[in-house]
C-alpha cells in the first residue's frame, strides 16, 4: 500500500496534497482497494463550500455508497472532470488522475492538524486490529 | 461461521478477495473485477461456483414430481439435457431458479442457488413424499463455470469429449484432467461456457488443470464480482435480487419457461390467470442517460409519478454506461419509455431498453 510522505490523510481516508493556497484532494489507496472497483463518483459544483468533516460527494463501487468527507474548511476551485465517465482512474492511480477535488484552503491550522503518512497508517493499522 | 467450498485453499493461494455470500465464504474477485470481467468477454474465466446446491431426484416418479415442482416441462428432456426453469410456490411466486438435467433415465439433477439449497431441498422431500428419492448431494460435488468465447478451446486441451458436439443445455459424462466430471454447455454470463461438476475431492485437482488452460489463452480465475456485472450486462435475473417469493417468473420477464399447457404444476393456477389478464408489472432494462448507479430498492418515476422500483444496477464494464433491472407497470415497460431513476433524492433521467444489454457476436468456427 502507497501512503505518499508528502500528503496529509484523515481517519475517513481521504488525502490532502497542499499546494501553495490549495488543497488537492483524493481518497487513499487503502481506501480505493477497500472499495474495490470504483464505478461512479458524484463530485461537488465548484464554488460550492464545505466545513471541515462535511460531505462533498459520494464514490460508489458495484459493493457499497460511501461519502466523501473535506479534510478542511475551503471552496472548491476544481473538480476531476474525467472522474464522469473514467471513474476506474481512482482504483489506478489514487494519489494522481485519480484526484478529486482542489479547495481553497480556508484554515491552514486545519491542514496542520491532520494525520501524517504514519499517523494514518498507525490509524488504518489500529482499524484492522479491531 | 461461513462454509467453505473445496477450493477455498486455492482460492486463498491466488490472493483472492473473500466475501460472505448466501452463507458461503467466496471470492469476490483475484485482481480486479473489472479486469476479470473482461478476460470473460473477450478470452476466457473460470469461477468457483461450488456453492451452488445440488439435489438429485430418482425413482419411477422423479419426473412427475419435476413435472409438478417446476414450471418448464420435464418431458422435453432427453438423458444428457437440461433446461432453466423456475420452482415456483402456490401463489406463483419464484423460490428458486435452476437448471435441471436429465441424467438418467429415471433421475434428474436440480443445480440450484447457495441461498436456496436448504430450502429447496426440504420444499422438494416435502412434496415429493414417498414418490421419489430427493438427495442433496450439495456438500459430495464441486462445480467450475468456465466461460468466454475461448472456453472451448481452453478445455478441449484437457478432455477427449466431444465439445464442439455439446449444445447449449446438454451435458456429457467424461474425463477432464484425469477427473471423472459432468460437463455441460451452460453458464451464467452471456458468454459461450462450460460447467463442471464432479467429486468435491476432485475439485482441486480440476480447478488447477482447467486454470492452467485457461491461463494458456491468457484468461483469468474470476469472482462473484464479475459474476454478478456479467449476469447483469446479460440481463439475466438473479434470484433473491431480482426476483424472490413476492414476484412471479411471468412478471420477471421469464414467460419462455412457463409451459401451462404442459399439465398442473405448483403456482400453476395464479401464473394462467396472470397470462391470461396481462401482468401488472415487468422487469425491465435501464440505461441511464448520464453517469449514475441504479441500486435495488431505489425508485422508478414517470411523469411524476413512480412507477416502480429497481432491483440490481452497476456500470457496464463491456458498455462504459449505467445499467439496471426495475420493475415497472407494465405501462412503462415498453423500450425506449422515458423513465427517471431516483438516486439520493435526485431524478437521474433513463430509459427502458430491450434486455440483453450485451449480445455475444457468435464467431464462425
């Protein structure tokens, strides 16, 4: 499993690459080989805003629904238009083509306090202990 | 605790991904279904569909009591056919469906669904009674599904049977790999395929013979995950999703199994009056019109009004578009109806298509 040094992860994994002001976001690839493959991903209009934690869209394998959680506060500048009909990009390259959505970060103290790549895989470890 | 068929070991040997299914512990798929879905269309795959039950009726009466539990007619079979049909209950309604071979003259196979096979089998003893010997032979047998239009090629490198004689629904007793085994051209994929039954015991020295051939034409081992995109993009019901107790084969669009003219049967007075009034409902085909997935129990609308309820969906892998089955009033079955599927509180706008999604093109030998 692939957990990049330079991301940022939260405990619903989703993934953060912080770009100057921005904050690409993804889902793991924990997340996407949980999933299995990824048939449909409902992504938020830009200009929407979310709150830290708050729903932004919705990824569906042919096995279950699961939201997507904001990692941080922020207004969405870009969506992953290609997710729309090549949704199979987030089971292939999760941290790349697969990206989501950019946000403009509205907190960078949010950005700071969220798991770093062995924070998240002691997390995921503890979750698979259970 | 989940049972186990007898290739649970090389299931785990080939890091497959296990799920629960109907009781069973199963895998849902080695590297990809996606992948494993197309190996099927385009080469070949091979499924563990051990699972499956297996109840033997014999006797002088085992035909007659085919005859009376099923809805297909029994008569038509010749010693090596088989036929898809329905158990239905009094009410019509669908308790399983199943293919049934005629292995002798005097005994018939019922392959059935893992959920069911319990089921089936004490519906079968209580109504056959002392008329015929009704054994459930589920746990003594190991079936693999080989499909894909090189399944033919796959498997003749492993048999001296005679497969470019064997039609669709007819079974041959023969050796495969060394292993004594049933095989039939049947399947669950809308692909060209084989089945094959034998000894549990010989299950895993099958499945390692039949994987390495379908290995040689760069085919995969493939899981329910597949199984269930393939059915689909078939338009193949399947039982407990698409259609359980509460619904009958008429309304699940299987009317070409329905033989009322074959004598009485079990369900067969509710299915004659639905025949002759017209169903109320039908199962039908959706395709979305734009990126979406239909899921079972999610709504059907027209016009504003809702008009019934999907049961299965995903997005085609062979198709790249979003598909479904519903049923729908029968105002609304007719293809090219424009109908709106209801996902998360919006209306995803579809329409009914003509069932299969996806056609073999049949190759020229």
């Amino acid at each position: 499993m692939e957990l990049p040094d330079d991301l940022r992860y939260t405990k619903e994994h989703e993934w953060l690459r912080l770009e100057g002001d921005d904050g690409v976001v993804g889902i793991t690839d924990f997340a996407q080989d949980a999933l299995g493959d990824v048939v449909f991903v409902e992504l938020p209009a830009v200009g929407a805003t979310f709150a830290q934690g708050q729903v932004f869209g919705v990824v569906e394998s042919n096995k279950t629904v699961s939201d997507l959680f904001a990692p941080v506060s922020g207004r969405v500048i870009a969506v992953n238009q290609v997710l729309r009909d090549e949704p199979e990009h987030v089971n292939a390259d999760p941290y790349g083509a697969g990206w989501m959505i950019r946000l403009a970060v509205a907190r960078r103290d949010e950005v700071d306090a969220l798991l770093d790549a062995a924070g998240y895989r002691a997390h995921i470890a503890r979750e698979q202990g259970k | 605790m989940a049972r186990r068929t007898p290739l649970f070991d090389a299931h785990r040997a080939l890091g497959a991904r296990l799920v629960e299914f109907a009781g069973w512990e199963m895998p849902l798929c080695y590297r990809g279904a996606a992948e494993e879905h197309r190996a099927v269309r385009e080469r070949c795959g091979l499924f563990d569909v051990s699972h499956m039950g297996e109840i033997e009726l014999r006797g002088p009466a085992a035909a007659a009591v085919c005859q009376e539990l099923t809805v297909n007619d029994v008569r038509r079979l010749r010693i090596g056919d088989g036929q898809y049909t329905v158990l239905c209950n009094e009410r019509g309604g669908v308790l399983d469906d199943l293919i049934v071979f005629r292995l002798g003259p005097e005994r018939y196979l019922l392959i059935v669904n893992a959920a069911n096979a319990a089921a089936d089998y004490a519906w079968i003893c209580d109504r056959a009674g002392q008329r015929a010997v009704v054994i459930d032979r589920s746990a003594e047998l190991g079936l693999l599904a080989l499909q894909g239009p090189e399944a033919e090629l796959a498997l003749r490198t492993l048999t001296a049977l005679d497969l470019g004689g064997l039609r669709p629904f007819t079974a041959l007793e023969g050796t495969v790999a060394g292993v004594k085994t049933i095989v039939s051209r049947t399947g669950y994929t809308g692909e060209d395929g084989f089945e094959l039954l034998s000894a549990a015991p010989d299950a895993p020295p099958l499945w390692a013979a039949v994987l390495e051939a379908t290995r040689r034409r760069d085919g995969l081992p493939a899981g329910l995950g597949a199984r269930d995109t393939l059915r689909l993009e078939a338009g193949l019901p399947l039982c407990g999703t698409d259609m359980d107790e509460t619904t009958t084969p008429l309304e699940a669009g299987l009317a070409w199994v329905v033989k009322l003219d074959k004598g009485d049967f079990v369900g067969r007075a509710v299915l004659a009056e639905q025949a002759a009034r017209g169903v109320a409902r039908r199962l039908i085909g959706l395709e979305l019109a734009e990126p979406g997935v239909p899921r079972h129990g999610y709504a059907v609308w027209r016009d504003g009004a809702a008009v019934g309820t999907v049961t299965s969906g995903t997005r085609s892998p062979t198709l790249g578009t979003y598909i479904g089955l519903a049923y729908v009033t029968a105002g609304a079955a007719a293809p090219g109806t424009p109908v709106a599927v209801e996902i998360r509180g919006r209306r995803v706008p579809a329409r009914v298509v003509a069932r299969p999604f996806y056609r073999r093109v049949r190759r020229e030998e």
